[in-house]
C-alpha cells in the first residue's frame, strides 16, 4: 500500500510562478460526421467465439451488430468498416470540439497549514489546474486542484476573462470537487457535458485541459490500459480507477476524458518514473460522489466494511477453515470496532459472497467481460445507511447475515484539507492530535524520517471509540518551568492526573479544570512529566506573548468550550 502511495502522484497544479512558453491550439474542424457506431471492438485474437450475446445497434442509414466485449458482425464489407473508420475519427473531433466549450481553466490560491507551528499557515501559493461544466451549472475539477484554497478563479476557453467561483463541495478521498459560478455572463454558450460509462479496454479516449508547457487548451489522445481499483494518491482511498496511454501532466488535473460526446472520466493522477500513464477517476465514482451531495447536501464519503481480510489461495488454509473445494472466499484478519461488521461479524469468519455475488479466492468478484475486480468495489460503490447481505461460513456452517454500510474514519487522519489544524498549548507544552499530515512535514520519505513509533501507529492502530484521537506532545516551547522536559517531545500522551485521554478536547478539559497541586502526563515509553499546577499557567501566558502566539488553544477548542459554558449556564438558570 505505501508502496503505490509513494510512486502514484495526484497532478499537482501548475505553479503560476514557472515561466511558461505559450503556443497555439491546433485548429480543430467538426466536420460532417457520418452515421454513429457506438463501438467497434475485434474478436478476440484468442478465439472465434462471440464473447457475449449480440446487442444491436441501430444508425440513421445501416444497422451493425455490436457485442459487448467482442466484435461486430463479419458480414459487413470493407466499404462499410472504412466508412465507420472515418466517421469515428471525424466524430473524436466533433467531441472535441465540443469539449472546448465545456473545459475551463482554473486557477487557485491557496494556503496550508503548518502542522509543526500549528497557529500559523505557510506561504501563499498560487496553482492551476482544469476542470468542466456539467447540467446544473456546476464546474467539476479535482479536489487536490482547490485544496487549502483561498479564492478560485475559472477562465472559459478563448476568453480573456477570469471569473471568481465559489467551492461548493470537495470529497478528498475521491479527489472530485464541485464548484459554481455566479455571473451569468460566464455561462453564456458553454456546453454542459454529459456523464457516460466505464470504457472497455483499448478503447479510445481523449483528454481535454491545461496541463503545463503552454497556457492554451490541450488536447492528448490514449486507449484504455487497464480498468481496476487504485490508490488515490490524494486521499490515500482505495477506488476504482482507469489507466490510460494519454499523456497526463500537471495541470491536466480535473479536466475531462472524453470518449465520444460523453465524459469517461477525470484526469487526477499519474504513475511517477513511467512515461504514458496516467489515471482517471470513472464515472461511477463522479456519479456516486454527485449523488450524495444532492441526496444530503455534502459531501459524507464512501462507505466501508471496516474489515482486513486475507486470501485463500492455499488448499491447507482452506481445509482448516472447513471450506469445501467449491466454496471459495475470504478470512477476516481484523474487524473495526466502531464499523457495524463488528456486531455480527468475528474474527476468522470467511467471507463467501457479497450480495449475492460470490467472492473468489484472491478476493476478487466478476466485472464486465472476464474482468475480474476487488470486491471492495462493490461495497464502495453503496450509499451510507444501505445495507448489504454477506454469506459467510462460521465454523463450517453458512451464515447470511444483513449489515449496514456507513463511511469509517480512521484512528489517524489521512488527510486534514480545508481546515485548519487543533493544538493546545499548557506551559510551553504543545500538543495535537497525531495526524498523517503531522507526519508528512518530514518530507516525502516520510515514512522513513518521521518517528518511527508515530508513523506505526498512525498506519495500523485502529480506535476503540467515537471521537478518539491519539494526542501527542509535539513540542516544548523553553522557558523556566519546563527545563529539563526538552527531549519529551514526539511520544503520546497517555493520562493526565491518572485520567486516560481520549481526545485533545478531553486533555485541554482535564488540564483546564485541574484543582490539584500538581499536575502529572504519564507519555508513552513511561516518561513522565509533573508540573505545579498554579505556576504553570501563569507560565503560559508569557510564554505565548514570547513566540508571538496569538492563542494558547486552536478555535474549534475555543468554540466548544464556549458552547459547553454556554449549557452549563443554561443548565443552571
């Protein structure tokens, strides 16, 4: 899994500060297409055999026969399959050009957070990237394209002007993001692309932005390589994905993949060290992450079974767990405790099938015409609260059992965008929840140069609780009272005053509304820190106005705390 996370690359918008060569579009013509065919795919090299049943496909002035994953019908003549041959090419350019009043440019400002100064952001940054309208007046584009952002500007193709947009939505575990556009002269002869369906393999697709190398739209063309669940390098989810040969570069990001007149998907990422492969997000996830927001009004996630499963593969393992030479499926490792696999599922279990669509050896499950694909997939592809009927075998006896599908968070964050992150400062004392964009102020080797303990924790351990966080003691800010403590900082806060932590809030709660003498934090690796309780808040307001800190606690801490004053008043009248 790291491994995929460190060689994929989510396109990182280009840089405004590059100095970049402008060059002209190529002119492109629409022409005077002949009648459609929706695809034209050979036989199998392999075989002879239609793959599948024949599906007919009607023209304005022939029919031909298509089958799904296989070939059309031998009778038709040269002189036909050269017409089709023509008229797909001057069809791509029809699509193109229709392309061309639907893919805008954007351009981003943004700032992210200091994790190691959490009180402060870093420099403003400006970025572009791309991205396309669709029915509603809405502008889709990646997610990492409008990250951290502070104010987003759109530009139409063939137009000088910018236009302020507004983010409407953002899903950062499937890099999409919505925005609007307010003035209604932007809107004026653009195009609203339709969203169509998962290529087949090897055929053909165009993908449509501003990637670096000019400030013009590009056009690149490419065939579908490979259609199978990837690591978004993002968010860090594991969806479907769609490899491609196209050239995708920075700046591609959020712009379309266009396969006919319809959109096949979104340009988001590339295979780093490989030359021609590139990555976009299929349009089952763009419709699933579009259809939760309009069902709930934002963004919620895509659900999860909170399950870590191994394979079967070895006929010893499946002779133990009492599974029979026809029954094939997957054991379950690990179970989520706040996941509600957890209430009916138990270790060793193995999984047989999910609803109703048996689950193989490997884990895979059947997809389109001898594609076999993870069957995460499927669980992914739900919507929070729907339920789902798993088979299982349980000590050699079948079990169907019902589970409700909801989006799990982990224990450790992945990802913190569009926020900014919490702290709380006690006696120079800095402590924050342990985040992987904490760990990831080490460097893109992160993995390999942030603590050892941290990076494992943040990776594997899972929570036991709602809310639950790891607190860490980032920190020590030097003053008097806490000479000596220096070298404590990077280890877990355990307890304060003998009271596990469950979450920063509850610290700042414990520490806050301390009545004793002294004040203990038992850390991991049993390190132990005591402080006079009186002394070492007087200690922290001077200790804030040395390093120019304008508060001792971030704001979501101030907020509830004002909001649990406010109860507790309330309570009283």
């Amino acid at each position: 899994m790291l491994a995929s996370l460190r060689r994929l690359h989510r396109l990182r918008p280009i840089a405004a500060a590059a100095t970049l060569r402008r060059a002209a579009a190529p002119s492109l013509s629409p022409g005077h297409p002949p009648p459609k065919l929706l695809h034209f795919i050979p036989f199998s090299s392999s075989s002879t055999t239609p793959l599948s049943k024949p599906i007919l496909c009607k023209s304005s002035e022939y029919e031909v026969e298509k089958r799904e994953g296989g070939g059309i019908a031998e009778e038709i003549d040269e002189g036909i399959v050269e017409h089709v041959r023509q008229g797909s090419e001057t069809d791509a350019y029809a699509a193109i050009e229709l392309a061309l009043d639907s893919v805008v440019k954007v351009f981003t400002v943004s700032s992210s957070p200091n994790y190691f100064l959490p009180w402060q952001n870093k420099a403003q940054r400006e970025s572009m990237g791309s991205g396309f309208v669709i029915p509603g007046r809405r502008i889709v584009t990646n997610a990492h394209v409008v990250a951290d952002h502070t104010f987003v500007l759109v530009r139409k193709h063939g137009s000088p002007t910018k236009y302020k947009a507004e983010v409407q939505a953002v899903g950062h575990e499937c890099d999409l993001a919505l925005l609007s556009v307010e003035n209604e002269e932007f809107w004026e002869g653009m195009h609203f692309l339709e969203l169509g369906d998962i290529p087949f393999l090897q055929e053909a697709v165009a993908v449509v932005g501003y990637p670096q190398g000019g400030d013009n739209i590009s056009v690149t063309k490419g065939v579908v390589s490979r259609v199978e669940p990837t690591q978004y390098a993002h968010g860090a989810a594991q969806l479907m994905a769609i490899q491609i040969d196209a050239a995708i570069n920075p700046g591609n990001s959020g712009g379309p993949a266009m396969m006919g007149d319809k959109v096949a998907g979104v340009a988001f990422q590339n295979l780093s060290g490989a030359e021609n492969i590139g990555y976009i997000i299929p349009v089952p996830i763009i419709k699933h992450f579009i259809a939760g927001i309009e069902e709930r009004g934002k963004y919620v996630g895509f659900c999860s079974l909170g399950l870590a499963c191994q394979p079967t593969e070895n006929s010893q393992l499946r002779e133990h767990f009492h599974m029979r030479p026809d029954t094939t499926g997957v054991i379950i490792n690990k179970i989520n405790p706040l996941s509600d696999a957890a209430k009916v599922l138990k270790k060793d279990d193995v999984v047989l099938s999910f609803d109703g669509v048996p689950i193989a050896n490997d884990g895979t499950v059947p997809f389109r015409n001898r594609e076999r694909i993870t069957f995460d997939h499927l669980v992914s592809m739900k919507k929070p609260g729907e339920k789902a009927i798993l088979k299982v075998l349980r000590n050699g006896i079948e079990h169907e059992l019902s589970i409700s599908l909801r989006p799990l968070q982990p224990l450790v964050p992945v990802h913190q965008f569009d926020k900014l992150p919490s702290y709380y400062i006690f006696a120079g004392f800095v402590f924050v929840p342990l985040t992987q964009p904490y760990l990831h102020e080490y460097g893109e080797d992160w993995y390999n140069t942030s603590p050892r303990k941290l990076c494992e924790k943040s990776l594997r351990e899972l929570p036991n609780k709602p809310g639950e966080q790891l607190v860490i003691l980032s920190q020590v800010l030097m003053d008097d009272i806490n000479t000596g403590y220096e070298r404590l900082s990077e280890l877990q806060v355990k307890k304060v005053n003998g009271v596990e932590v469950d979450n920063l809030k509850h610290l700042c709660c414990l520490v806050e509304g301390c009545q004793d003498e002294s004040l203990k934090f038992d850390l991991d690796e049993g390190r132990v820190i005591v402080l006079n309780c009186k002394n070492a808040k007087l200690a922290t307001s001077r200790i804030l106005k040395r390093h120019r800190i304008p508060t001792a606690m971030s704001s979501d801490l101030i907020d509830e705390q004002a909001a649990d004053r406010e109860i507790k008043s309330a309570c009283v009248r």
